[in-house]
C-alpha cells in the first residue's frame, strides 16, 4: 500500500518506497505461470518435446498456465513426481528473482504497484501493474527466457528416458 500511496501521490511508480517487496519482485518477475515458472517448462516441453501424449497435456495446460494457474500442470503432467525437475522448479524463481532486482532496486525498470487481479497473464503482469512500462514488459520476458533455458537440460534428460523406456517396452514385445 505504501509503494501504491506513493506512485498514486508523484503520479509514477518509479517513486516507489520498497522497489523490491514481494509482490514487485516475486510476483511480477518470478512467478510467470505459477510457482516453479512452470510457463517456462511448458514452452521447452512444447518446443522439444517428442513424446505426443506429454504434447498434448501440456497444450491443454497452456492457457491455464499462462494466466498463472498452475493446477494442471501439476497434476497431469505430475511435475511433483518427477525428481529431475525439482531442481528447475525451485532455481528458476531464484534466478529470476536476482535477475530482476538490481533492475528494480536502482531503478532501471519502475517498480510494479498497481494493484492487478488475480488471473491476470503472468507476463502482463508487470506491465499492467507499471502502467504500461515497455522495458518492465521486456523484463519479463527475458525472465522467462532465462527460466526456459533452465528448463531445457532437464526437458532433454527427460525426454531420453522417456525414449529409453519405450524402447525397452518395444523389446520386450520382440522376444
């Protein structure tokens, strides 16, 4: 409320008193597609992905994803089952994270105050909450380009054993 006050008063974020509180910070920048930047796991899955069935959940989870609700992807794809990715969930908010508050600690980016529903894109996030700030829209982006390239050794370690394991079913249908 204070950053708000503040912005509302000089008529600008950038004269936001806590440029780096929590919802500045985190939810703007590191929360892209629900906790663990799943938005990111999602694009590489879709990208790389050969696997149809694991193509086609993840197109179903897009949408809900992309306004932040992580829910099917968590259960269908089951992202909390799946060790290799448990440490891609949690680096790629911390990265994000340090990514984005130099930024908005010395002011390079405004910080975002305005208050924005729930449900809202994770990547307009920031920029609706800056009232339309380009550079703050492309740093949201490039976040989740970092928390893709995260993403990706472990999308292609995963799809090798999904690929080993199909193979070992199609031999073992041979003999």
């Amino acid at each position: 409320m204070v950053n708000l006050n503040r912005a509302l008063k000089f008529a600008h974020p950038v004269a936001a008193v806590h440029p780096t509180a929590y919802s500045t910070l985190y939810s703007c920048f590191a929360h892209l597609g629900g906790d663990g930047m799943l938005l990111a796991l999602i694009i590489v899955v879709l990208i790389i992905g050969k696997n149809q069935h694991l193509k086609r959940l993840l197109t179903w989870s897009f949408i809900p994803t992309f306004f932040n609700f992580s829910e099917p992807v968590m259960v269908g794809f089951p992202i909390m089952y799946m060790p290799i990715y448990l440490i891609p969930f949690i680096m790629s908010p911390l990265v994000t994270t340090v990514i984005a508050y130099p930024f908005l600690k010395y002011n390079i980016v405004p910080a975002p105050v305005y208050p924005v529903p729930n449900g809202t894109p994770g990547l307009l996030k920031a920029f609706i909450a800056t009232g339309g700030n380009i550079p703050t829209l492309l740093l949201a982006l490039l976040c989740l380009v970092v928390s893709c390239f995260i993403y990706l050794p472990f999308v292609k370690a995963e799809m090798r054993l999904i690929n080993l394991e199909h193979a070992k079913i199609r031999s073992s249908f041979k003999r």
